[in-house]
C-alpha cells in the first residue's frame, strides 16, 4: 500500500491548530485535509478544543 500525500496548509492556520492542540505535530491524510480548509469545522475545533490527528497515512 502506497502512502497518502501529506497535504500542506497555510502556516497561520498551522500554528492556530497546533496552538489549540498543545503543539502536537499535525499529520493527516489528502482526504481529510479538505475539512481544515473548512470554516465551520474550523471553528468547531476551536471551540471544543479537540483535534483529530491522524498518524494512519496508508490506504
């Protein structure tokens, strides 16, 4: 099984991220980098404090 592409986001919303996730490091599949584009998700994290990490970059 091949890996997924690590998608790159914008390096602001990077530090939001890793700010509000302790600094943890951010790995997450193409599929899903969609959502971080994604105000409404955006913001949902913010709120709830929570981010997902995904550390599976197989298919």
């Amino acid at each position: 099984m091949e890996k997924d592409e690590v998608t790159m986001i914008t390096r602001d919303r990077a530090e939001n991220i890793a700010f509000i996730h302790n600094r943890m490091p951010l790995i997450f599949s193409k599929d899903t980098a969609p959502l971080w584009f994604d105000d409404r998700f955006y913001t949902y994290l913010v709120n709830e404090k929570s981010i997902p990490i995904l550390y599976d970059m197989t298919n």
